[in-house]
C-alpha cells in the first residue's frame, strides 16, 4: 500500500471515476451523483446496456463529460472481397490504393489566425488575475473546438474505410520522428497517430483484417506496375515515369498501391512484422529472467543458498 496521489487544482484535466454504487441513471435522463446530486446531461447516444462505471471528466476549458464503460458484443460487418492500403501525407490527408483521396482539412492552420490573437490579448493580462484566467479559458476553448473538428474528421474518415474494405493496409510511420522537423505544425494538425489507432481498434471491433507495413518499406520509390526499384525521390516530385517500363506514376497513388501489395504479402505469410536484411524477425526473442536475487549481501549476513547451488547427486550442505 502507498500513500494517496493527490490532484493538483490547476491541473488542466480533472477526473474522477466511480463503480456502480456510486451513480444512478433516472427515467428522465439525469443521472445521480452520491454526494454531487442529480445532473443534467446532454446524451450523445444512448447506452446499449446498463453502465458498470463512471468516469467524471473536466477539460481545461472547464466543461464536465461523463464517460460510461458497458458490456456489448462486437458488430461484426459481413465480409467483403475489397482491401485497401492507405498512404498518409500532408498534401493529402490519405490517398487510398484505388485512386481516392482524402483531402487534409487542416483545422489548426485554418485557427491560427484567432489564436494568435488571443495569445495576444493573454500576454496583456497580469499574471495570477481574474483576467488573465479567463483569457486563458478562451484560448482552451478554441484549441478543443479544434481537436473537436479534428477528431469528428477522424471517425467518419476511418469508419468510411473499414465499412468499405475487408481488410486495411496503412504504413506505420515515425511521427515522433517527423514531429521535431521543421513540418511539426503540419504533422500535428494532421494527427496520423490518432487516425491509425481508430483504424486498429475498429478493424477488431467489426471483424476486420488490419496490418502495419514498415516504415522502412521503399513505398515510393517501387514501380507499382513492374516492381522496379528506381531510387529515393525528393518530396517536391510528385510524378515520376518508371525507367523500366515507362509507366507514369502519381507518387501518393503509387506509394498506396504498394502498401497494398506489402500488406498482402505480409498477411499471406501469417507474420505482423516484416524480416530485416538479415531475415530474422525484428523483436527479440523473450529471455528467462534470473532465479537468483542480484546484489550482494548485507554486512555481517552470509548469503543463502539458491536454486542454482543445488544439483542432482550432491551431498553438500550449508550452515543455517
């Protein structure tokens, strides 16, 4: 047992969760709260079953969700013959191996001009003022409507696609990587991260095939057609003509069309994971840990037999 963590008051996210003795739901659509009361709520949906916890959340900007976790059965999809691998950019927020492209809505450049100015309006404040918090609360309120857009883009996008497709090919890409280059505002604004995740979890959820392909995987730089490797790119080409059989190639459009042959081949060998040069598989195989306690003894203890100190036919014997 340890000691409580407590919260501190000017934390920008407070939560507190509660078991089923805790909060009721009423006929007229409140719920009760021990010791809060009863709570007018706005549904988003209706629950499918009775909740068995309760999650109070208030954001930075001073709004409270309720978050409850229910039993359901999985909503799988009747099976499709269609798959589609899907190549992430900035340009284009996916292009899909059949030619589609999602078009990057771009919710945080599109803000940055109002919140620039209430940036500016929060500098002016005198620190620890009323003001100042409130300047504050604007500019929380601008950057949740922006994840808000952001994350309703998100699931329609990735709902669409795991409707349309029995099985979902995307490259796993280093965004942590790409978020300390000089294109870190673009990469955020896009939030690949999230959107994979809503592909992963919603592929199990409605009985669907999903894999990762490599980031190390020469996407773009594989003729699609003929499979001729013609070297890297840089980003500002965005068509190339194949120099083995003269196919002309939007690159995007090409990169999906070979995460889709990737993620079939990886699927067909039975693997998560491509080989590396060497033909090995990537993660290590797991290690047994050690039966004896490491460090040495204490002053004035003498150290006690283990496991490991006694083998099949010996005869020797330890003081106690």
């Amino acid at each position: 047992m340890c000691p409580p963590r407590y919260k501190s008051k000017k934390d920008t996210r407070q939560s507190i969760r509660l078991n089923a003795n805790a909060f009721s739901l009423r006929d007229d659509g409140a719920v009760y709260v021990a010791k809060v009361g009863h709570i007018k709520v706005k549904w988003s949906r209706p629950l499918p079953a009775a909740p068995t916890s309760l999650t109070v959340t208030k954001d930075s900007c001073g709004r409270y969700f309720l978050g409850f976790v229910v039993d359901t059965e999985p909503d799988i999809l009747p099976e499709l013959e269609t798959d589609t691998g899907i190549d992430l950019g900035l340009s284009a927020f996916a292009v899909l191996s059949d030619g589609t492209k999602i078009h990057s809505p771009r919710f945080l450049r599109r803000a940055e001009k109002k919140l620039k100015r209430l940036g500016r309006e929060l500098s002016r404040k005198v620190r620890g003022s009323k003001n100042r918090a409130k300047a504050r609360i604007k500019i929380a309120r601008q950057h949740a409507r922006v994840a808000n857009r952001r994350r309703d883009f998100h699931h329609k996008a990735s709902t669409q696609i795991i409707r349309d497709n029995q099985a979902v090919y995307v490259e796993n890409l280093a965004v942590s990587g790409l978020g300390r280059t000089r294109l870190a505002t673009s990469v955020h604004d896009a939030g690949w991260s999230a959107f994979v995740g809503m592909l992963e979890y919603k592929a199990v959820k409605h009985g669907r095939t999903f894999t990762k392909v490599d980031r190390a995987f020469p996407s773009s730089q594989v003729c699609s057609a003929c499979g001729f490797r013609d070297g890297p790119k840089p980003l500002h080409v965005r068509k190339w003509t194949c120099g083995a059989c003269g196919t002309v190639h939007d690159r995007d459009h090409n990169a999906a069309r070979n995460v889709l042959f990737e993620g079939r081949r990886i699927v067909a060998a039975g693997r998560a994971e491509t080989l590396n040069a060497c033909g090995a598989p990537v993660r290590r195989a797991p290690v047994s840990a050690q039966r004896g306690e490491a460090g040495s003894p204490r002053k004035g203890q003498r150290p006690r037999p283990t496991s490991l100190d006694f083998r099949p036919g010996s005869t020797s014997s330890f003081e106690a």
